[in-house]
C-alpha cells in the first residue's frame, strides 16, 4: 500500500492521540521558567484487531489500554535555593508498545547523567498463515506430522489445508541507553553515549529449498525470518572551546550480534528434509573522528571533519552441504571495509547583504574482502553454477559553491552549484573458466563511473505586508561511464558470449539508479495573509528526469505536487483550517527480448489528501477547549505492461501483462478531542478517533488458497483493510 509521506504523517499522527499528553504544549511552555510536574492516566478502547491500524501505535488488537504520561523535576536550582543540582524523570505512552522511560541528573555546568528506555513494535500483518510449527522469533520450522508433500499448492487437501493457522507478526526493538557528561574546564568537556539495542520477533521471508535434498524443483515458503538481533553502540567525544576555534575528537563504536547464524524448515515439495537458510551475521564498526573549526572573522568560519572507519565481519558460513558441488573455499568470509571521510566548508558574510558557502566532501569505501569462487548447485535444478562474491569498492568526491544575496528589503535570491563524482572497482575479484570466468583487470561492476552536475536558483521576495512568494529552477546532468565487458556475478547471459557479461543484461539497459540522466525541478510558492484572520498558501513542485543514454531501461519519468492550506481566525479562541495535497507520478519502461522483441512498462502513482479541522477554547467560561478534524487519502497505483510478441499474456484467465487492476488505498479519518479544566491543576479530557482502510490490492491474490504459483506454499494475507474506532479518556494533574 502507498500513501504520500503528509498522509503518512498525519494518519501516525492521529492514531497515537489518545495517548498523548492531553498538556503537553502548555507544559513545556511553562518549563523555561518554572517546572511543572504532572500525572496522567487514563484508557482507550479500540473497537477492532487490525495490525495495520495499530503498526506503529501498539493498538493493534481489540480492547482497552492503559493511558500513562507523567514528568517529575527538582532540584535546588528551582527550589529558590540558588543552587544548580536538578533532576527529571519521565515516562511517555506506558500503556503502549510504544513506551518510554527516562531520568536525568545534573549540576549545571559541571556535569549531567541520564538513562533512558523506549520501546517500539512494529505489526506487520496480522492475517498470515501457515502449517509450519515453531515459534514466531524462533529459527527452526517443521511441517506436522502427516503433512504429506505439495507437488502442486494449488491442489492442497483437506488435510493440508487444516494445519494452516494464524500467526500474527511483529518485530519489537528495545532500547536502552546511558549518557554522561563532564565539563572539567570552560574550555574543556567530555562527553559518552551508550545504547543496547535489543531486536525481537520476526519479518516474513521467502525461503527456497531444493527437493530430496538435491538438484530438483524450487519450492518457496513464506516464513518468520528472525530478528533476533542485539546492537551495541558507544560514542565518547572530548570537546575543546576556544575565543576563535572548538574542536571535537571522538570515537563511534557499533557491535552487531544475531542470535541464530541460520534458520532450518522442512521442505514440502520432495523428501520434506530439512534445509538451512543463513540468517544475517554479526559484524564491528569502530571509527575514530577528528572535527572542528575556525573563526578567521566574525563573519568568515571554516569548518571541517575527518574520520576513519573499520567495518569487520568473519562469522562462520551456515549453508547446506549438500548445496555445494565442491567444498567451500574459506570457512568464513573474512570480510574487511575501510570508511573514510573528510569534508570542509568555509562560510563567509564580509559583504554586506552576501552569503557565500564553498564545501568539499570526500568518502571512500575500501572494500579489502577477499574475492572466492563458490561451487555449488542453482536452487532450481540447474547445472553446477560458479560465484565469485563481489567486493565492491566506492570512492565519492561533492562540491558544493552556493551564495545567498539579498536584493532589497523582502527579496533575496540564492544560487547553488554542486558537483558529484563517484567511482566503483573491486580490489581483487576472484575468477575461473567455469560458468564465470572474471580474468585478470575485469571489471567487477558495469557501472564504473558516474559524475553529476546540478546547479540551482531560487527567488524569494516579500511583494507586501501580506504576500510572499518564492520560486526556484534546478537542472542536474548524471553522466555514467558503462563498461559492457565487465563481468559481474550474475549467471544470466544476454548479452556476448561470457555469463555475467553486462551485468547479464542486453546491451543498452541501465539501472535508473546509475544511469545517465537529465533533472529538472521546478518550485514555486505563495502565501497571502488576505485579512488579520484568513491566510492562504499555495505551493507546487514539478520534477522531470530523462534518460536519453538508456536504449533500454527507464526512459523518462516525471512527478509532481500541488499544496493549498486556508486557515480561518473566527475569534480570539476558534479556528477552522483546511487543506488539499494532490501527488502524481509517472515513469515510462523498456526493455528487450533480443530476437523476440521489446516490452514496455509505465507504472503511474496518484495521491489525494483533503483536510478540514477546527480549534474552539474558552467555553464553558474558559473551561472546555474543543478540537477536530476530518481526513481523506486516497492513493492509486496504476501497472501497465505491454508485450506485444506475447498477444495471450493479457487475457483474464493469465494476466501477466496488459492494464493490470489499479490498486486503490483509501483512508477516512475523524478525530475529536476535549479538555476539561476541573481546576487550576486538574485536567480531563475524553477523545475519539474513528479510521477505515479500504485496500484493492490485487497482489494479495497471489497469497490465497488455489491462486498461488504451483510452487509456493500460500499464506492467505490480505492487503490490511479495517473499520476501527478508539474512544480515550484520562484525568490529569499538575503540581509544583
């Protein structure tokens, strides 16, 4: 499903009211001047079970839960003591997956201490099906006894179709964190940062096995890929303030662990052996960094910042024996990446109504893993299939010339230059004269060079007390260098005579990503206060990008956006507000068969956003502050393919090509809230948010009993439509 990122926003927004602090902004008002402490509690009822609706909020099931906010300070520097010892402890949406806890102490300007926790879960989907046993989280799945084989998942028994139950999926990430600082002199100071992450639960992968343990038929099944994942990060940073200069030197450190090195299953198309799918290994990072800067003049400072990364990673391998044709040749990968970085900037405003930025940024990914062929067997039954993994190595130079002048009183304008270059290679790339031969000087990736130049203006001017405008033009030229002899580690051969020649594609096709291509963006905006109580804006954004290099691969494409946002003042106390956000999006394809001929591809993408809402305090003599507001999304996507050598491909009964079903997301979403001041430290406030989905989706089908390839196991998903309605209340106070 595809949303705008404003409908996105929005929607989060909203599902998430009922917990927050219904004082939230007051308090925090109040807080640069006196500290307030307060309580709150209360519960929300939710009226469905629906993951999606509850995927980030934690309300992802039917029934109540709990409403917890709360903030507690002190000190004797708020007490009138005249000292600089405080403390703050805090909790947000305890009642929710999404909690979080945390507590400070501090004498200020001389040292501080903090812990903190958050959780999060994240609800994938709450319709997946499955026979296999074991655990969501866990790494070993096995069929129940009497399963029997599925040559053909299109044709499952009865029998078969009875062991399928729901598992609900979701993946939670705790984190944990400790913070301390010291300042040992004005000038001196030392900071540290330390976080565990703790990752639990699963996300649904793919898993293919071979049958009777050997070269045969794929089989897929779709099962809960662990994420039994820990991270440990540390940063400790000395900081230096001079009259004219700081400087700052630090280390970063990050330590991954997965608790399981793979995840077995049983296979439901030959044998029903068990296979083994690696899972992610664990790696180390640690980096060294040096930043800072100097004021040469109060309006002239440089800036600039080095570092040195080392990422390393050598777990043990975790495959199938039975999958290799001959031993591996290396029991672990042995892997080493160098990261380094620098960049400079100097900013100057010597003359008047002037700005001027020139920067320079470098980045490099030393790639220093060794390259290996790997002889094994292709999952589909094919021949015996040499791989040589691929160290890949990057290297990025930016520049960046930019200046800021400003014309008159209400109008500036802005011109800004940047150029990219980037470079890609493998130190060493491993190779034979089996199915991939890479001899010696190969190229490792096609793509081996590509350079950008952007340059942009934009206009801003204050026409009248009441009007601004703005506008703005880009164009940017990405030129890649393309070796079509290079030899990449893909056994396609569509083009010459070497497997992995082109990448395996035919000669002329370019990845969008790295090929070359033209960019033009266009901006413009307006806001109008028309009268002391209505004010209006009005802005859009259009985007062509032309690949005129690509004979194959994305030809063109081009988007863009119109916003309006109308806000009414009706009085001291009320106001309504309104808002409309259209998006499109279109991008043309294509792509060659050889001898057979070219198909064609454009994918289009359309969102509508509209929203009215109003504010209204002070009833009930100052008592009662009310709040509301209506929102729909749609989001449509449209998938046209046209094959013309292929005239069957279109008809109902197959479906692979042609104008497929557009797939439509609609949401409507109405929000009510009221405060209630009982007095001056008591609060109540009651809220109701009502969200329907309605989701089309027609890739779902694939999912279903009868529908899926005669190949993979279904798992009956459904796109995630609901009809949801959370009715919340809570009682606050506020105390000294």
């Amino acid at each position: 499903m595809r949303f705008s990122l404003m409908t996105l926003a929005v929607a989060g927004a909203l599902a998430q009211m009922a917990a927050m602090p219904v004082h939230a902004e007051e308090l925090d008002v109040k807080a640069l001047t006196t500290p307030t402490n307060f309580v709150e509690i209360g519960a929300a009822n939710v009226s469905q079970t629906s993951a999606k609706f509850g995927e980030y909020n934690g309300m992802n099931k039917d029934g109540l839960y709990g409403i917890g906010n709360f903030g507690v300070q002190g000190g004797d520097a708020h007490d009138g003591s005249g000292g600089t010892r405080q403390w703050e402890i805090k909790g947000k949406d305890l009642g929710l997956t999404s909690r979080e806890f945390g507590a400070t102490l501090s004498d200020q300007g001389k040292w501080k201490i903090g812990i903190g926790y958050d959780e999060l879960q994240h609800n994938l989907t709450g319709s997946y099906q499955t026979p296999y046993q074991g655990s969501m989280g866990g790494n070993q799945f096995t069929l129940p006894a009497g399963f029997g084989t599925a040559a053909n998942t299109n044709s499952l028994n009865a029998a078969q179709k009875a062991a399928f139950h729901s598992v609900d999926i979701d993946s939670t990430r705790k984190n944990t964190s400790l913070n301390a600082g010291l300042n040992i002199t004005p000038q001196w100071d030392v900071k540290f940062d330390y976080n565990h992450l703790d990752q639990s639960g699963a996300k649904l992968m793919s898993f293919g096995s071979m049958s009777n343990g050997g070269a045969g038929g794929e089989a897929i099944s779709i099962l809960p890929n662990p994420t039994s994942y820990k991270t440990d990060t540390f940063n400790l940073a000395l900081n230096w303030v001079g009259d004219k200069a700081h400087a700052t030197m630090s280390y970063f450190g990050s330590f991954f662990r997965n608790d399981y090195d793979r995840v077995t299953f049983q296979t439901f198309n030959g044998a029903n052996n068990l296979q083994t799918m690696s899972a992610a290994p664990g790696n180390n990072y640690n980096q060294i960094n040096l930043a800072g800067g100097y004021n040469f003049a109060p309006k002239t400072k440089l800036v600039g910042a080095l570092s040195y990364g080392r990422n390393t990673q050598n777990d043990t391998y975790a495959y199938d024996s039975f999958m290799m044709s001959s031993p591996s040749p290396t029991s672990s990968m042995n892997g080493v990446v160098v990261n380094t970085h620098a960049d400079l900037k100097l900013s100057d405003q010597t003359v008047k109504n002037l700005s001027l930025v020139a920067g320079v940024k470098y980045d490099k990914r030393d790639n220093q893993t060794s390259s290996n062929i790997y002889n094994f067997y292709a999952i589909d039954g094919g021949n015996n299939a040499h791989y040589a993994n691929t160290p890949l190595s990057t290297e990025k130079t930016q520049v960046e010339l930019a200046g800021d002048y400003r014309i008159a009183k209400g109008q500036s304008v802005r011109i800004a230059y940047d150029y990219t270059d980037t470079r890609r290679w493998c130190n060493q790339y491993a190779g034979n004269g089996g199915v991939l031969a890479s001899p010696a000087g190969v190229n490792c990736v096609v793509a081996t060079a590509t350079s950008e130049n952007k340059v942009g203006a934009t206009y801003k001017i204050k026409a009248s007390d009441n009007v601004s405008l703005n506008a703005g033009y880009s164009y940017g030229d990405r030129k890649t260098d393309d070796d079509p002899n290079a030899i990449a580690a893909f056994i396609s051969k569509k083009y010459g005579t070497q497997a992995g020649q082109n990448g395996g594609n035919y000669l002329g096709y370019s990845p969008y990503f790295l090929a070359s291509r033209t960019q033009q963006v266009v901006k413009a905006g307006v806001n109008w206060e028309a009268h002391e109580r209505l004010s209006l804006g009005l802005s859009g954004k259009y985007t062509d990008d032309q690949y005129k290099d690509s004979t194959y691969g994305v030809q063109n494409g081009n988007t863009w956006s119109l916003n309006l946002d109308a806000t009414y003042t009706y009085s001291e106390n009320g106001s309504v507000f309104a808002y409309v956000t259209q998006q499109q999006m279109r991008r043309d394809f294509i792509e060659s068969r050889g001898a057979t001929g070219a198909w064609t591809n454009r994918l289009t993408e359309n969102d509508t956003s509209i929203g009215l809402g109003f504010k209204q305090g002070g009833l009930m003599g100052g008592r009662l502050d009310l709040a509301g507001d209506v929102t729909y999304s749609l989001g449509k996507t449209g998938y046209s393919t046209q094959v013309p050598y292929l005239p069957t491909c279109a008809t109902a009964a197959v479906l692979s090509c042609g104008n497929l079903p557009d797939i439509n997301n609609a949401m409507t979403q109405v929000k009510l809230t009221g405060n209630y001041k009982i007095d001056k430290s008591s609060k109540v406030a009651l809220g109701y948010i009502y969200q329907r989905l309605n989701s089309n989706d027609y890739y779902y089908n694939g999912y279903q009993y009868g529908i899926t390839p005669t190949s993979v196991l279904p798992t009956n998903q459904t796109s995630g439509s609901y009809n949801v309605n959370v009715i919340a209340a809570s009682y606050s106070y506020t105390f000294d």
